[in-house]
C-alpha cells in the first residue's frame, strides 16, 4: 500500500507539468499548439466520447446504461483527466462519420487501426490485442510457443483467420502439423478440452472467453498476430491527443489494462 502511496506521489508533479503545458496550448501561446477541441473540452468538463454499443464485452448500452471494457477504459481515461465521460452511442460504420462531423472527441468502440482513416484521425498505441493465440489443456505442458506445433494436432475454425494462420505457422515451422477442421471456435476450443487435438488457435477474445468458462484450457505465449484495439482522435486535436495517449500509456504500464481484460474477459 505504501509503495503505491509513493508512486502516486512521485506522478503528481509530472500530471501538474503535463496538465500545465495543455492549459498553455490551448489557449494559442508561443510555441504551443492550437487545438479547439482541447479548448472546448477544457471549459465544458465534458469528453464526448462515441462507441457502437453493441459488441459485448467491450460495449454494451441497456437501458441508456452503459457498460463493459471501453466504458471502464474510457470512464478512467475522464477520470485521471478530470472529464465527465459522455457516450456517444452509433453504428460502427458510422463511427468515424461522427468523430468527422464534430459530433464526439474521440472514439472507443473496439476499433482495429486503419491507415486509410489516418486523414481524419490520429491513433493511440493500442490497449487490447484481440490477435490469433494458442489454447491447450491446461495439464498439457508441450506447448510454449507456436515453434512447438510441429508435429501436432491443431484444431480451427475452418475459412477463418485462426484457419489461415494455422496454415502459415505450418509452412514456417517445418515439420507437418495436422490442422484438424471444426464448424466454429468454440468447437476447436471443445476439441482441445477433449483432448481430439493438441492445441487450437482462436481470436484473443474468443480465447480469454473459453478458458473463464471451460476450466482445464490455457493460452500459450504471446499472441501469434497483432490485431490491436486503439483509440481513434479527430485530426487536428494535438493536445488532446498528447492527453489521452498520455493516459493511455500510464495505464499499460501501471498493469491497469490486463485487470480490465481479467475483469470484463
């Protein structure tokens, strides 16, 4: 508790000085950048902030109530800001018609980076990687890495990501790996519990989702793909986004994002 205590001491002054140089920016002083956004939310209190509420865990809305990974993720994010969060509720599609259109700050939604969108928005390093991993028995101790596939049975779902790069992992390891066909994840995740294949590979959410609900299975080493989850800022809004990814970035160091995914996933 104490070493906690001290931490939190040694940050204040560095959050004083980063709060300090935002003040400065956003009022237009020499040196510093413009950013109107910043301004408007600096005087409002208010981080309008859009997600497509209905892509559980990460974005649920019930009864006007908002819930699930982003919304703890971007309720923390006001917080250590000093913002309200208010939550912009629209269609995927319509994700970045409506950061475009001024209409929310920066949006929150599960959102894969898209280097074709980078005209209209700046990207956050990511705070989730939802890439392809590796699900075995938990008492099955001859699988570490994908270089230990060689030679096993590898369940997946057929057609699918986890399929094609069950496929590639066999050409680059170089002994034969048996890639065993199921009708869905979860059947390849059953397959492993079972003990018809050695080992499946599956999404990061479907994963982390089958071993809280099917005791016996683990994930194997560090994802085998990166399809990381990041935060999307209007173009044109430096200090905002010098605040969020600021936040951002103390979060993943602080070991703050892997107890949201243990607690939402």
């Amino acid at each position: 508790m104490r070493r906690w205590a001290r931490r939190a001491r040694l940050l204040v002054p560095c959050a004083l000085a980063a709060a300090a140089i935002l003040w400065l920016g956003a009022r237009g002083l020499p040196g510093t950048a413009r950013d109107e956004t910043w301004a408007r939310i600096q005087r409002e209190g208010v981080l309008r902030v859009a997600m497509d509420a209905s892509y559980p865990p990460f974005d649920i809305e019930e009864g006007g109530v908002f819930r699930g990974y982003d919304v703890d993720l971007a309720q923390e994010i006001g917080r250590r800001l000093g913002l309200k969060v208010a939550f912009v509720n629209v269609g995927f599609d319509a994700l970045y018609d409506v950061l475009q259109a001024g209409r929310c700050d920066v949006i929150i939604s599960a959102l894969p980076y898209d280097r074709q969108r980078s005209t209209v928005a700046t990207f956050t390093g990511g705070y989730f990687n939802a890439g392809q991993v590796i699900v075995t028995r938990q008492d099955d101790a001859r699988v570490h890495s994908d270089a230990d596939l060689a030679g096993k049975r590898v369940a997946v779902e057929m057609g699918s990501q986890a399929h094609a790069e069950a496929l590639r992992l066999r050409d680059r390891v170089g002994v034969a790996l048996q890639v065993v066909a199921a009708r869905g994840s979860d059947e390849a995740l059953e397959m492993v519990r079972a003990g018809e294949a050695d080992a499946a590979v599956a999404d990061g959410i479907t994963a982390r989702a089958a071993v809280r609900a099917r005791p016996g299975l683990a994930i194997r080493g560090a994802p085998l793909t990166d399809e990381s989850f990041v935060i999307a800022v209007r173009r044109g809004s430096p200090l905002l986004f010098s605040a969020v990814n600021g936040v951002l970035d103390a979060l993943r160091g602080e070991g703050w994002l892997e107890v949201l995914a243990q607690r939402w996933l």
